[in-house]
C-alpha cells in the first residue's frame, strides 16, 4: 500500500514528509492505521546525531493506533484493536524480561538497525530504497508495520491521543522517580529539565509520596507548568536550586535528583550530586551524545557520602504491565495526560513541532492523524 511518513535522509536536516511504500505484515507483524504520535527529544536525537541510527530512516516512536491487519502467527490481536507502542520491543522470554526488566529485553538490540526483527528486512521503502524506522516503529507515518512484540493492547475508551504519550515520555519519566529513583514517602526529589519525560517525572515523585519535589528549568513556562503537575517549588538552574534546596531541607539536601534535561551533559553530574543527600541517588534519564564518554564529578564526594548514580531506560518499567497500570491511573484523574500537550500538529507539520519544542513552547507537541 502507499502511505504517507516523515523521513530523516541527511543527519542536521528536515524532516521530509512524502509517500512510501509499505508491504504487508510478514508473521508475527502487525499493519497499525496509526491516529497519534508524540514528538519526543529521541527523535532529535537522530537529527543531531546523538543516537546512531542507520539512515534514511522514519521517525517516531511514541505512538498509538488501531490494527488493520496481523500477520501469520498473531493470534491475540485482531483488526480494530486499539494498540500503543513500547519503544522497547519485549519478548517475555529473555533473562530480561523473566525477571521483569522487560525494558531491557534482548531484542532491544536491534533497535539501531531499523529493520524487522524476524527477518532484517524493510516494510518501509521510499525513492526506490528501503528505509529503516526508528525504535523499530516509525510512529511519524498514517500507516506502519511493526513486530507484535512491540504492541501493547489497550481499552478502546482511552483517546488515542493520549494514550500515544505512553509510548515512552509518560512512562519514562513516572518510572524514573517510582523505579529508578525509588522515591519513598517524605522525600526530597529534584527535577531536572521539565519536559515530556521531566514533567512525568514530577507526578511520579509526587504520587510516591514525595514531600518537596523541586522543579529546575530555565524556561518559565516550563516551571509554571511544573507546578501544575504537583511541583512544590521551582528553580531555574542547579545552581539556584542548590541554596532552595539547602534551605528547605535544613542542608540535608535532596533524597533523589532525576536527570531529565533534552541532551544530558556529563559536565554538570557534580552539579546533581551537589544537590543530593548523604546515602542519595541521582538517576540518568536523559539521552547523552552517543560519543561523551566522560562525566566531572567528585569521587571522594561519591564514597564519603556513599552517593550512587545509576541509569535508567524507560524509567526502569515494564510496557506491559506499566501501560495500562497508567492509563488506569489517567481514568482516576490521578495522572494528567490532557496537561502534557501543549499543542497538537498534522504530519505536515513536524518540523515546525521540533522548532517548538527547541525553544521551549511544548511540554510535549503530538501529531495527530485523520
């Protein structure tokens, strides 16, 4: 069939949205209309080259939609489910996901070739090649085929529009402060960068049962939007927030501090351990330029106060289980989904939702399909 997408074919250039090609679901695939996807930093990330990703190549990966088609094999989804996608495919049988840590199933290795994971062969073609997609999903399209593994079925009530958001940001960054960071009750947390995963984050801390959560930003809007999503203060740098945090906690600092900024930066992880506590944890989120390989920080300041730095991917959660656990949350009125897009945009109009979101206007921009 033909179909229309946004493709990367030179790193530091637009998105071109033209026609595509696009084959049949070979076994084990599923053909998804697709009616949303979120525009997350990721996919800058290839713009900019910070993730490798082979080109051309079809962004997105924060998406959501209702099956077409399956293909041999697919038995448990059928035309009109209502899927979302977890960016980490998960197969339920590697040493990963057994022990649930599915966010870090095996086959999360052949994220960087953007082909299909039976065969590592392309659905997608455009100008007579084959071209990849990103996450192993091309969100950035009206139609896309993906490996059943990478589909998490949902409840048709939820708006796809929203749910889209859990394909990663949501999910990332709530599984940053519940998982990764283990935020327990009465806890100091610090948010760095307010963002689609950062503001997560933030209503992470705060339904854990934070006591303070410090939002640091440099973009006003982002603070106030902060404070909407359950922030209890706001700065905007690690270094005003540093006496706030000092001053609020009696100089005990800060329990958890949470890296969610757009490109991380190993230059300021001693500004983050400054913020944290004796026996504290700081957690990388954020995506880092593939070819940083060093971080500044005090070591001494690491073992006398036996501080950790730890990582973290998908916010440390497990799609399958963490997807409809939020999406029942969001039907509680527990978690905002409707405050996290700041603006909505066709597929025609990606590069101007990327211009947004490099001057900070968007939370988070969602292209939304007819």
């Amino acid at each position: 069939m033909k179909t229309k997408a946004a493709i990367l074919w030179e790193l530091n250039k637009p998105w071109s949205v033209e026609e595509i090609d696009l084959d049949p679901p070979g076994p084990g695939e599923v053909l998804v209309n697709m009616v949303a996807s979120g525009m997350c930093h990721s996919d800058e990330h290839l713009v900019t080259g910070d993730l490798p990703f082979a080109l051309p190549i079809i962004g997105g990966h924060e998406g959501a939609g209702v099956v077409a088609q399956v293909g041999e094999g697919v038995s448990w989804l059928a035309p009109g489910d209502h899927v979302v996608f977890g960016f980490i495919p998960s197969c339920g049988r590697c040493p990963s996901c057994s022990t649930g840590h599915s966010n870090l199933c095996d086959l999360g290795a052949y994220l960087g070739t953007g082909r299909q994971i039976t065969d590592q062969t392309a659905r997608h073609h455009a100008q007579g090649q084959d071209v990849g997609i990103m996450c192993l999903l091309g969100t950035f399209a009206h139609h896309t085929v993906v490996n059943e593994a990478s589909c998490i079925k949902i409840e048709k009530d939820v708006p796809l529009d929203k749910a889209c958001l859990l394909g990663c940001g949501v999910v990332t960054g709530w599984g940053s402060s519940v998982y990764a960071a283990d935020v327990q009750p009465g806890d100091t947390v610090c948010v760095v960068g307010i963002g689609g995963i950062g503001a997560n984050a933030v209503q992470g801390a705060k339904l854990a049962g934070a006591k303070r959560v410090i939002a640091i930003d440099p973009v006003e809007f982002k603070r106030e939007k902060a404070m909407q999503f359950g922030a209890t203060h706001t700065a905007s740098s690690m270094t005003e927030a540093a006496d706030l945090v000092r001053d609020i906690t009696w100089g005990t600092m800060a329990n958890k501090v949470i890296m969610t900024m757009g490109v991380g930066s190993g230059a300021v992880i001693g500004e983050a351990l400054a913020l944290t506590a004796k026996r504290g944890r700081v957690v990388v989120t954020n995506i880092h330029p593939a070819l940083e390989f060093s971080a500044n920080m005090s070591l001494l300041d690491l073992t006398l106060m036996e501080k950790q730095v730890v990582g973290s991917l998908f916010g440390s959660g497990n799609p399958r289980a963490d997807i409809p656990k939020l999406l029942g949350l969001y039907r509680e009125g527990q978690l905002d989904l409707d405050g996290l897009v700041t603006k909505t945009y066709s597929l025609d109009g990606v590069n101007d939702g990327y211009d947004d979101m490099r001057s900070g206007k968007n939370i988070r921009g969602v292209l939304v399909y007819n």
